[in-house]
C-alpha cells in the first residue's frame, strides 16, 4: 500500500486496484494506534480519529483534493499514485 504523505503521527495510505469495498474514493490514515477509512470527499467511511487529528485530516484533505482524485486515478489502475505534500 503506498504511503501518500506523512505528518503530525498521521500516515496516509492509498491501496492499489482498491474500489469495490469502499465503492468510493479513499484513503487510509493510521494515527499512533488508531485508523480509519475516509472519503476523498471527507465522509468517514470506517474506523476513527481523535477529533483534532480529524479537523486537521478533513483540511489536508482539502487542500489537496485535485492530487487526491489524481492520485486515486492512478492507483485504482495499479500504478504508483506518487506523494502529497504533509501539512506544515
């Protein structure tokens, strides 16, 4: 599973060929002990996360949803979605 970016304890992760669970665009966060599935659009679609680390994901989100959907593109066709800037 490629890691997309990395900041503030969150990895963010997409995984290859990955849209018939989900059945929508996401991506995977880990947070110290905690994970969750979440929308490309910010709906949360399994798991959680403290609600700072959530306003601060919903934001990365955000900001990046052009090289998101890109990225998601990418991968659902097998190949490397590359990386996202963290947030600094």
């Amino acid at each position: 599973m490629p890691e997309l970016s990395r900041f503030l304890d969150m990895t963010i992760r997409m995984f290859y060929k990955d849209d018939q669970k989900h059945h929508k665009p996401h991506i995977y966060v880990v947070y110290n002990d905690e994970d969750i599935v979440v929308s490309l659009d910010g709906e949360i679609l399994d798991g959680s996360l403290p609600r700072k680390q959530m306003r601060i994901l919903w934001a990365w989100l955000e900001i990046h949803e052009d090289e998101l959907y890109k990225a998601w593109n990418e991968a659902v066709k097998g190949h490397n979605p590359g990386k996202i800037e963290p947030l600094r």
